[in-house]
C-alpha cells in the first residue's frame, strides 16, 4: 500500500507541473464553470420564481442538490476525464501494452495517472454552493459529515461506471459518446429526482443510478434520507467497483495488443 501512494504521489506531481505549463487554462476552466453554474442556477430559477416548488424540495434544499452535481462534476474533470478517456486512446495507439508491463495493477495506473487542476474550479464551487444553501438552511456540522459517506458511495459508483465504460473499448476501439452519453444521463443529477415523471425516477435510480449521486446524499445531508437507500447506495458503490476490477480482466482476456 505504501508503494502504491508512492506511485499516487509521483502520478500527481508530474502531471500537475505538466498541466500548469498552460495556466491560461485554467482561467478559461474558471470562467468555463462559471458559466455552466450560472446556467445550471438560471434553469432552476424558472421552476422556483413564480413560487412552483418540487414536491418536498424548497429553494434552499434544490440548491445543494445542484452544489452536489458540481462537486461530482468537478470531480470528473479532475480524475475521470484525463484518465479513463485515455483508456480508448491507449487501446488504439497500443500503448496499453506498455501498461501491463508494469509491475502495478494496470486498472490502478490507467484511474490514477492523471490529474487534471482544470476540475478544481467546479470542485470549489460546489463546495460553496453547498456551505450556502446549507446555512440558509442551518444545517450543522453533523449534517454535512452525515452527507459525506453517501457523496463518497456516489462518487465510487460514478467511476465504476465510467471505468467500465471504458474498458469496452478494448472490443469497440472508439466509444467516446457512450461516454458522452453518460455524461448526458448525469445531468438528470442537477434536480431532485422528484422533478422527474415516475418512469424516469424508476430509470435513474435503478438503471442509471443517477439518484445515488446527488438526491440521496442531499437528503442524507437535509436528515431525512432512510437508512435502507443508504445502504443501498453503500451495497451499489461495492458491488460496481467489484465488478469494475472483474470486468476489466475478463476484457484484457480479448486485448490482442498492438504487436499480435
């Protein structure tokens, strides 16, 4: 384990310094966030202004559900994007033949490698969405530690799925929009899951669990979520990350490489 934070620490360090070489970047990240944000919190102004409010969810509560998303959406840009996007551009340039030569887990090094400063703006965004939201709502400390187990379940999930998503691309080669189609389902997380017809809650909880991404942990954080979903979400969380690491031996088992 103390070889593998080694490695994690060494993976950050060279690839931040390579990434602030284009600092300009990052401004446009920032403006670039601002931007989806002020979007994002428009869209919700139309449902609120004429005093409409989803069932159970008042103005206060919709926004941490948003301060959420953000949080995950930043998380993605930092972690999910540079690395397990690579994974279809490993497999088609055969550099992942190079990955498992390496003595490390190749999944470890193919989720890990990269990490991208331009997420970091969503990341702090969210946070102060959520520390808003939740003062207005006088939410105490207990509230927001209560929230954290579940966003962390969430963000398990989320990169189960991107992972195994990606791993497909060892039969498929080029599947960036089923992981852009992804995305697309994850922008249902911006709302409650009320604001959904009932098929659609049904599809977003238990085929996309988009549900397990940003209602639970918003209710968790408001101390009304029921602890079944929690522990739901917790069984969900582990049971994809287990079938992440079995999926992507069962589809190296097809990798051919680029020599053969």
């Amino acid at each position: 384990m103390q070889r593998y934070f080694k490695v994690l620490q060494l993976f950050w360090k060279t690839a931040i310094a390579a990434e602030l070489e284009y600092r300009l970047n990052f401004f446009i990240a920032t403006l670039s966030s601002l931007a989806n944000l002020g979007g994002s919190i428009f869209s919700l102004f139309l449902f609120y202004r004429t005093g409409y409010t989803f069932q159970g969810w008042n103005w206060q509560e919709a926004m941490l559900v948003l301060g959420i998303f953000t949080l995950l959406q930043g998380f993605a840009e930092m972690f999910l994007v540079p690395n397990l996007n690579r994974i279809v551009q490993q497999v088609e340039q055969g550099t992942l033949d190079f990955v498992l030569l390496k003595p490390i887990s190749s999944q470890f090094w193919l989720s890990t490698r990269m990490v991208s400063p331009w997420g970091f703006p969503d990341l702090f965004f969210g946070i102060v969405i959520i520390l808003y939201a939740g003062g207005k709502l006088n939410l105490s400390f207990g509230n927001y530690l209560l929230s954290l187990i579940p966003i962390i379940f969430g963000l398990v999930i989320l990169y189960s799925l991107w992972f195994m998503l990606g791993a497909t691309s060892i039969w498929f080669v080029k599947i960036y929009n089923v992981t852009e189609v992804l995305r697309g389902f994850l922008e249902a997380g911006r709302y409650p899951m009320v604001a959904y017809p009932t098929a659609y809650r049904f599809f977003f909880t238990f085929v996309v669990p988009v549900a397990f991404l940003t209602t639970i942990p918003a209710e968790a954080m408001l101390g009304r979520s029921d602890v079944i979903w929690l522990f739901g979400a917790g069984i969900l969380a582990i049971a994809l990350l287990f079938a992440s690491k079995l999926f992507w031996q069962f589809a190296l088992r097809f990798y051919t490489s680029a020599s053969s």
